[in-house]
C-alpha cells in the first residue's frame, strides 16, 4: 500500500511540475490495441506525442502497418527544452515524420532514418503545425502529457477526432471528461489499473517503492497502477452487461441512503442489486464496466445542495450516480 501511494504521488508530482516523461511500453500498446484492430482500415493514424525514433506507439503503427491496412501514419514529438535521456545527440529539436509503408522492402529504422524531419517550432500538440497535421488524421493514438489532459481532448473534440489514449484515472473525475462519458461521446478503455502494467521514465525520475524495476533492455519502470485508456472507438465489450447477483429488498441495511440526494450508496460494482429500480451511489471505476445499454449516468459526486454526497455527515470516495435502464 505503502508503495503504491508513493508512486501515485510521482504521478501527481509529474503533473503539477510538468513532468510529463512516461513513455508506455509495447507490451501494454499491444495489449490494447488488439480490441479495435477494425477500426484503423484505411485510416491515417496520427501519434502526436511521439519521436518515432523511440516511440512504441510509432513502432506498433509501423510494423502492423499493413496487418491493419492503414493509409498513412504520421508522428510528432515535442522539442523539449531540458536534455534527458531521450533527446539523442544532435537530435534537440522537434521532429515529424510521415510514414506511408514498406514499399521499398527497407527496415522501418532505416524508413525513419531517411523520412524523419525537422518541425518548424517546438512540435507542441497545440501548434499550428501540429493542429494542420490533426487535421488529416481519422484516429489519435498516444500518451498525452498527463499535466495538459483536459486541453489535450478538448482539442479532440473540437476537431471531431477518434482516439485512443491514455491518461490518469482521476482524469473522469474532470468535469470536461466527465461530461464526454455522461453524453456516451467517450468512454473507459480495455485496460486499467494494473492492466498497464507500467512506464518508461528517464534516468532524472527517482524510483519509488517495490512496484518499480528496470527491465533487460535497461529501461526504468515505474507502474503507478492508476491509469486508463481512454477512447471514442468502439469495442464489444463496453456492450456487455454487467451480471448482477445481490439484491436490494432484503438487504436494505447494506445500501444506506445519502443524506443530500434520494438515492442507495453501493460501495462495489459487484454489489449493485438487481432489483433497485432508483438511482444508486457508485464507485468511479464503475465505468470501467458501464455498457450505456444498461445503465443511465445521471451525475457525479454532488448532492442536491451542490455539496459532495454524503451518509451520516461523512462522505465515501467520488461517487456517480448511476440508474438501471432495463428496470
């Protein structure tokens, strides 16, 4: 517990410092990207965070270019103004790069090598270079900066994009993003949590905790446990029901009523009862499982009087108020 509160506050001290250098990790793009393979036929993918010199999402696009019978794939990385460990020399600049396939049987190395460019200014998603970019693409794929998300989608949505990326749990309890999940406009992807299973961080990032390793290829570790994925690209499973086995009537006892608003708390996805036809109190990671199908999202956290719900005075964690449709 001790260690994953100490890399959560990395996390934290990431975004309000601006140190936003985690760098996912191939095995956890894969794992993710399994889920919406019909999705990317035909389109221009574009990677807006991404040195294709190093970028696993870059390296996932390009050598499953043709497997996922994509158009174009095009890649942006910001110059950032402090050396780190992966700026290479004589590389301190933002760099573009579009890459249209394997036509001349080359290596995507050395494909990268020949076609890699120079940007203009600094390669900063919200650039006018970068916004001309987003302008061609069909689906965003990416780690964002963690300390810029609510900006980072926002741009998205002014510009109608699809996308995949991946950002902090605490990110749904933005009302920006909130808001998306509410109207069904974005939702929780496959993985969270310990589903993504850690990041790439620079050598200046301490190592904190026993959730923290350097793998066999050298690079440093740390896996916070609190992320998610984030998408508007459908998938099967966000259509499933969740199954539900406990019961209201009965077992009133177990679901005491909030103080400000007329509705039962359920403290677990898995305890919410089949037969409650009202509205109920749960957990934020409810919308990992939320099929809109099934449930109707009514609102989150506040109360009547606009105060954090509350039982006898005290208030449980974030809580969003949810009610069955099918009742």
């Amino acid at each position: 517990m001790i260690a994953e509160k100490t890399l959560n506050q990395t996390l934290h001290i990431a975004k309000s410092s601006k140190k936003d250098e985690f760098y996912t990790q191939l095995s956890d793009i894969e794992s993710e990207l399994q889920h919406y393979k019909e999705h990317f036929k035909g389109k221009v993918v574009f990677c807006n965070c991404d040195d294709p010199r190093n970028s696993n999402f870059f390296n996932y696009f390009a050598y499953n270019f043709e497997s996922l019978g994509l158009k174009k794939l095009l890649t942006t990385c910001y110059k950032n103004q402090e050396k780190d460990l992966f700026i290479q020399e004589g590389f301190g600049h933002a760099v573009f790069l579009e890459y249209t396939g394997n036509k001349n049987d080359n290596k995507v190395a050395e494909v990268v090598e020949i076609g890699i460019k120079s940007l203009k200014g600094d390669g900063d998603f919200r650039s006018q270079e970068s916004i001309e970019l987003l302008k061609q693409a069909d689906i965003v794929v990416t780690n964002p900066p963690f300390s810029l998300f609510r900006e980072y989608v926002e741009q998205l949505v002014k510009y109608q994009k699809k996308f995949l990326i991946i950002g902090n749990i605490n990110a749904i309890t933005y009302k920006e993003i909130f808001k998306l999940i509410k109207e069904n406009k974005a939702w929780l992807g496959i993985n969270m949590g310990r589903g993504i299973s850690g990041f790439i961080v620079p050598a200046h990032y301490e190592l904190y905790g026993t959730e923290t390793r350097i793998d066999n290829s050298g690079n440093r570790i740390i896996s916070p446990n609190n992320c998610l994925w984030l998408t508007n690209l459908d998938t099967s499973k966000r259509h499933e029901d969740i199954m539900l086995t406990k019961t209201y009537y009965g077992n009133e006892s177990q679901y005491p009523k909030f103080d400000n608003y007329d509705a039962i708390n359920v403290d677990k996805t898995k305890d919410i009862p089949m037969d409650y036809k009202g509205v109920m109190g749960v957990p934020i990671t409810f919308l990992h499982k939320l099929n809109p199908e099934q449930f109707e999202v009514i609102k989150f956290r506040k109360g009547n009087d606009g105060k954090d719900l509350s039982i006898d005075g005290k208030c449980p964690y974030f809580r969003i108020l949810i009610k069955n449709k099918k009742l």
